[in-house]
C-alpha cells in the first residue's frame, strides 16, 4: 500500500463497501459483493475474483461482476489461471497495467470475450495466506487504474478479509450438517429399507416354486426387480455417505469422475456398484479403472451425442466395468485404431485382462472393460498372460 487513505469521502465509501460485505454469510454471495464493492470504489467496469486451489497453482473457483450471462455462456469455461492472472498467482502482489496486452505473460482473451485493456490486480489474504485475487478491469472515465484507485482495493482486501473467513467458516459447518444428514439417511436406508427388500424377496422366493406358468414368470421377473432395486439403493448409499478422510476408495473416485463429468455430457451418468470394491481392488488396479472411465465418458461426450450414459463396477471373480450409452452407436468402420480405445485395450491387457466394444441392439455403444483380480500391472508373479 502507497499510503493511507485520508479523503473523508473516500474513507466513507469504503467504510459503507465493507458494511455492505457483512451482510451476508454465505460464502458465494461474500465473493460476489467483494468484487461489485470493488468495482463501485474504483469505477471498473469489469470485475472479477479468483479463489486459488489448494496447490497454490491455478483458479478453484471465478466469480464475475459486469458480464452478463449470454456473454459468459459464449466464452465458455471460467479462466484456470493462465496469462495475467497466473502472474498474480505466483508473485501475489498489486499489480497495475495500462495495457494487459503490453504485458510479456498476456496469453490474450478467447472469442466473444470483451474488450480489456487497463487492469488492476490485489491478492486478497485470509488467515494470512493468500486465498485469493481480485482482479478489476476498464477503467471508466480514466485510460488506466491510478495509485490512490490501487490503495483502495488494497485496503479493502484487507478489511474484507475476515469476513470472508467467517463466510468459510459457516460453509464449512453447513457441509457438516449435510454430511450428517447423508450419513442419517444412508444408515436408514441400509438398516431398514434394504432389510425390507430382502424380506420381500424372500417371501416372493418362497412362493414362487409353489406358481405355475405364467403367474410363477411375473413371480421371478418381481424377484429380479428386487434385486435391480437393491443394487441401486446400495449405490445410492455408498454415494450418501461421506468419503473418509484418509485417501478416498474406489466408490468415492468412481462418482466423483461421474459427478465431474456432467459439465461435458450434459447430464450427470447413473452408477451402479456390485461387490466389496475398496475392499478388494488393490491401488495399481484402481487407478488403471479410474483413467479408463475417464476416457470412455470423454469418448461419450466427444462422439456420442448420447442423452443417458450407465456407469456399473462390478467385483466377483474380476472386475468389470460398463460405460453403456445411448448415443448414435458405433462408426461404419471399427474405432480401435484410435489412440484413446487403444489405451484402454493396453491398460486391460496389462492387467491380464480384455476390452471391447459393441453396438447395442437399441442403439448407442457398450464399452466392457475386464480385468482378474489379485494382479497389479507389471507384476510377473501375479496371474498369466
């Protein structure tokens, strides 16, 4: 900071900014008012503030002030981190530009992306670590941001500070709540609606070798939606109960891959578990798992204008895995020679085991991937080729 502030106006409005800051303890709300207070106290016309990730090296999280939607939505994802905004993260410090486009880390701005050229960037500390960057743009009524405009977004990241560490505070509790609520309803569902499910199962079991013709057929065929059933609220249980806290299993990166895949399919892909996976599936096998589902959902998104995607990881004698969508099935000529469908074949055979790919009689595509259990990749001892 140059030097103190001692304009009563000034003084004032910032006073007025921080008040309006601590208004709210939600902590998206928090970002957002901090980046509009900012805005309003230097007259930029564009705002924005970075979260950095806890690598310290790129952008969790970007909220935007002075964009509109339509526009966000043509420039497509929020920044990573690259450029001008990479700078401030590895050297986080006020940084202040006439032109962005003079300076030696501009990467430029992607299509649709509005004009820029006078720039304002302060790091923004919580708990005396730099959480994250606000970042101001196109000065109104001036060609560039001037020193007391610097002075003042500085002090303001100062005052907001605790704030915004009382806004994370409150989130935190909040996902503890919810976490609580998920671990209360999944024991629900495991102690007493699955235990009701078997017992019906059971009972239609029973009586079912009692049935003739078609009665005993509509009998077995509610058996099996029974199992199907069971199958489900088992997955919806493992989903409901919170991952721990040491590394994740192989459940809990299976949905996360799933969850995180929603943004590129345009709907988030049903999962299905079958068998002790964390208990079973040894580290070297799952990892080999986790970037085979990311290849075939990034496979889907890519060619399958598919509107329903089914993940199942199933564990028994091996470990399988379907991705099977709907989309518009398998091109005329046989898509192993891509380099994606020939890493997934290599990762399967690697482990001892095969992949393939088929049309499905109704449409779309089924990926199985096959794997023996018991063997890590490379390990000659294990089972043979």
């Amino acid at each position: 900071m140059h030097g103190a502030i001692r304009d009563p106006v000034i003084l004032q409005e910032l006073l007025d900014g921080v008040l309006l800051v601590q208004d709210d303890l939600d902590l998206d709300a928090v970002l957002l008012r901090v980046v509009e207070v900012a805005r309003e106290l230097v007259g930029a016309r564009f705002g924005a503030l970075g979260v950095i990730d806890d690598r310290g090296t790129g952008l969790t999280r970007f909220v935007t002030s002075g964009i509109d939607r339509d526009t966000i939505e043509a420039i497509g994802p929020f920044p990573r981190g690259s450029g001008i905004l990479g700078t401030l993260i590895l050297d986080p410090k006020p940084l202040r530009l006439d032109r962005l486009s003079a300076h030696p880390d501009s990467v430029g701005f992607p299509p649709h992306h509005p004009v820029m050229v006078s720039f304002l960037g302060v790091p923004l500390q919580v708990r005396n670590q730099v959480y994250g960057n606000l970042y101001l743009t196109e000065k109104e009524g001036a060609p560039a941001f001037s020193e007391a405009d610097e002075d003042l977004v500085v002090a303001l990241a100062a005052s907001v500070s605790v704030t915004i560490e009382n806004a994370l505070l409150h989130d935190r509790l909040r996902e503890v709540g919810r976490a609580a609520d998920r671990e209360r309803i999944a024991r629900d569902l495991h102690d007493t609606v699955i235990q009701q499910l078997f017992a019906i199962g059971l009972s239609l079991q029973a009586v079912a070798p009692l049935a003739d013709g078609a009665l005993r057929d509509r009998l077995q065929s509610a058996i099996d939606d029974l199992d199907e059933t069971i199958r489900q609220v088992r997955t919806t249980i493992f989903a409901l109960e919170p991952a721990p806290v040491a590394r994740k299993g192989l459940r809990a990166r299976v949905l996360e891959i799933c969850a995180g895949a929603t943004r590129s399919l345009g709907f988030e892909p049903a999962v299905r578990f079958s068998g002790a996976l964390d208990a079973v599936v040894d580290e070297a096998t799952a990892s080999e798992v986790l970037v085979t589902l990311r290849e075939a959902l990034s496979n889907v998104a890519r060619h399958a204008a598919a509107g329903r995607v089914t993940v199942e990881l199933t564990v028994a004698d091996e470990l399988h895995l379907s991705v099977v969508d709907d989309g518009v099935g398998l091109p005329a000529r046989h898509v192993g020679a891509g380099h994606g469908i020939r890493n997934m074949i290599d990762r399967a055979q690697a482990l001892g085991g095969s992949m393939e790919l088929r049309a499905e009689a109704a449409g779309g595509t089924a990926m199985s991937w096959r794997v023996p259990l018991g063997r890590a990749a490379g390990d000659p001892t294990g089972w043979p080729d």
